[in-house]
C-alpha cells in the first residue's frame, strides 16, 4: 500500500500533506506545506484517529477504503475539532455511516455546529477505556491545548499517545514520517514556530497537560502535524515544557522595525552591530513590512533579548509593529528585556507606542533609555542607540 505507513502492530499513518495551502488558519505562512496526520487502527475493531483538512480528502479516503477493503470503521476518534483534523468528519461519515464518533462533551457541541452532524456520538470521560479487541484506547482531556475540547488518546497496548497539536510542527512530510528518519533540526525549528503561533498563548494550560500526563509510559508520540517522535521524545518534552514557561533557548536577541524610507532601519543596524561587538552572537535583525510576524515570533520565542524600533505613523505605531505589538500581548509574552527606539520627524508617536507596550508588560523589563530620533539619526544619535545594545547585551552576558 503507498502512501500508508506501517507504525507497529496494526496501526497506520493515513494522513495527508498539503503542500498547496498559502497560510496556515489563513494566516500562518506554509513554505514547506504541512501534514494532517490521522491514524487507522485494525483491530477486531477499526479505529481512526483523528481526520485530515477538507482539500486533502480524497487521497486520504482512498488509503483508509484500501486498507480496510470490506472491513468497516467502527469509530473515529475526534482529539481536537479544529477543522484541520475534523474537516474530513463528514467525509468519512458518509463512507462509513455507522461508525461511532468518539469525543467529550465539548466535541459534540462543535460538531453540531460546524458540521450539523447531531448522531453516532459515543461520548468518553476522562479516563474511561475504548476496548478495540488486543488494542486499548484511553483518554485525557488537555484544555486549550490548542482548543477547550482538544485531548490525547493513548494506546495502552503500544504505548503510543495520539498527542493532536501538542507536539506538531508546521513542514509537509517529504519523505520521512518518523523522526529518525528526517532533518530533525529542521522540524524542531518548525515546532517552535508551530508551538510559539498556534499554541504560544496557552503556555499555563500545557503544564496543566504535562501534569495530567505525568507518569504515562510513551514509547511514541504520534501528533497531528510533522514527524512521529520515536527517537526523541525527552527533546521535545524538554522543548515544550521551556516554551510553556517562556524559557530562552539560547542567549540572543531579536531586533524587529518598521521604518518607511530606511531611517529606522539605520538605527537598526547600528543596534545589531553593537551587540555583536558586545559579544552577542545570536543576533536576528527583521523588516516587520518584509518577514512575516511568524518567523519574527518563533525567534522570539527563542531568544530573551528583543529591540523593537518603529517609525511614527499617523501619530502612532506604524501598522507592521503594531500588528506585532498586539500578538505579543495576546500571547502574553514574558521573561524578555526590551530595548526601545523610534524615529519621528512631526508628532512622534511610534517609540511610545513600543515603551508603553513593554511597560504594561508583566514579565518584560524595559532596559536602556529608549530615543526617539528625529529624521535621521546624527552621531549623538547613534552613540544613544548603541547605548541599548550594550546595556542589552550586559544584562544578557550577567545571566552567563
Ligand atoms: Fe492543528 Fe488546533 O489545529
């Protein structure tokens, strides 16, 4: 069978990798595509877990009526009804009509509402056990991880756990299903943008999970997005637990601007190289109107350091900083210093903009006197900008 993969026992990977989707929640950028992982278990009885996006239906389709033949589907799991996962629900019901629909309270809610699907639930509970014949499914509810109906599913006899979101990345999987068989350092790059966009604003509800699922024997963790992790599970538990606690990975900064006409910018490049002749070495220089605020918040995500610049516009922020500036405060971001520097050339506007950000932040500590330049920076100026980067990179080098 192409295009199904063997994980052990009776259990499959069916899912599907789409590489022609722009943005991810039409919003995230794709470069590499991504996967929906779902998994089919045949046993005396046949379960799914979890289904793919919509688009990607077809192919997925065909491989579960190839694996199974004759054979029917007697329930599917829903882990999480974000349409990524659920979105073939209806699909796969029409092929299969009497198969169950197995979820918790908060699932059949969603269900009824995206899908008008109101039959064939089989409602579990936490903890409660779905006997497949030698496999024995369980579950646990993880709110907000990313949604408040999202669980995991573990199954006892293979000690896999079914984990949706929580350990996905974003990146198609060219090839490769399973991590040993892959780039790693690729995908863990794509995991912490897929954790620090998706899942970032629920950092207190991981460790929530982490506790729920302490103790739990896992020989693989099978998410719904990226690599199965058979090699390296204490890496990315390491990964999550730090991303959940906004730990820095790595001592580094993100200098991230808005400039109009590259005036900004200067200050920005006068910032980064200061902090390399301070002895930084990770240091992530961004256009905010260039690279999308994906990328700019992976890294910083990554790194404790971030200067933030902004040109005045409209006697305010210009629109790419501000655009950041509130994703950052949705996430609730903390556990970073903040250095602050603007240009202006009539009211001003974008420099206080960023310092009354950092200052209503709790867990950011504005460090270095932020300076609003006028028009375009002169020596003096200069000479205060740099003076943020080395107070930036003092505070950095004394946590060594
Ligand atoms: Fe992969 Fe929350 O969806």
């Amino acid at each position: 069978m192409h295009n199904v993969v063997n994980m052990c026992d009776d259990v499959y990977w069916v899912g599907t990798n789409d590489r022609k989707t722009d943005r991810f929640e039409n919003m995230w950028p794709l470069d590499r595509g991504v996967s929906y992982n779902s998994y089919l278990i045949i046993d005396e009885k046949v379960a799914v877990i979890d289904t793919v996006e919509f688009g990607t239906h077809s192919s997925y389709l065909d491989k579960i009526q190839d694996m199974l033949g004759d054979k029917k589907v007697d329930y599917i799991v829903i882990n999480h009804m974000e349409p990524d996962h659920s979105g073939s629900l209806k699909v796969l019901l029409t092929n299969y009509p009497e198969a169950k629909i197995v979820g918790n309270k908060k699932t059949f809610a969603m269900i009824k509402g995206f899908y008008k699907i109101d039959h064939n639930f089989y409602e579990i509970a936490e903890g409660d056990e779905l006997d497949l014949g030698k496999h024995k499914l369980t579950f646990a509810t993880i709110p907000m991880v990313h949604w408040p109906e999202s669980m995991v599913t573990y199954d006892k006899t293979t000690k896999i756990l079914f984990s949706n979101d929580a350990f996905g990345t974003f990146g198609a999987l060219d090839g490769g299903i399973f991590d040993d068989e892959l780039d790693i350092d690729f995908y863990e790059d794509e995991m912490r943008r897929y954790y620090s966009n998706i899942v970032g604003k629920y950092g207190a509800q991981v460790q929530n999970a982490f506790k729920k699922l302490a103790g739990l024997e896992i020989k693989c963790i099978a998410p719904s997005h990226g690599p199965i992790w058979r090699t390296q599970i204490e890496r990315v538990m390491k990964h999550y637990d730090a991303w959940s606690k906004f730990e820095p990975e790595d001592e580094g900064v993100v200098v991230v601007y808005g400039t109009m006409y590259g005036n900004t910018a200067k200050s920005a490049n006068a910032v980064a190289r200061q902090l390399a002749k301070e002895g930084i070495k990770n240091i992530r220089v961004y256009d905010a109107s260039k690279t999308h605020m994906s990328y700019i918040i992976r890294d910083i995500w990554k790194y404790k350091g971030l200067i933030i610049g902004s040109c005045a516009y409209n006697s305010s922020v210009y629109p790419p900083i501000e655009a950041l500036l509130a994703e950052l405060k949705l996430y609730g971001v903390k556990n970073k210093y903040l250095g602050v520097f603007g240009t202006y050339a009539w009211s001003g506007g974008g420099m206080k903009a960023i310092k009354e950000f950092g200052e209503g932040m709790r867990g950011i500590e504005v460090v270095g006197e932020p300076i609003d330049v006028f028009c375009s920076p002169t020596p003096e100026d200069y000479t205060k900008v740099e003076a943020i980067a080395i107070e930036m990179a003092n505070r950095l080098k004394s946590e060594r």
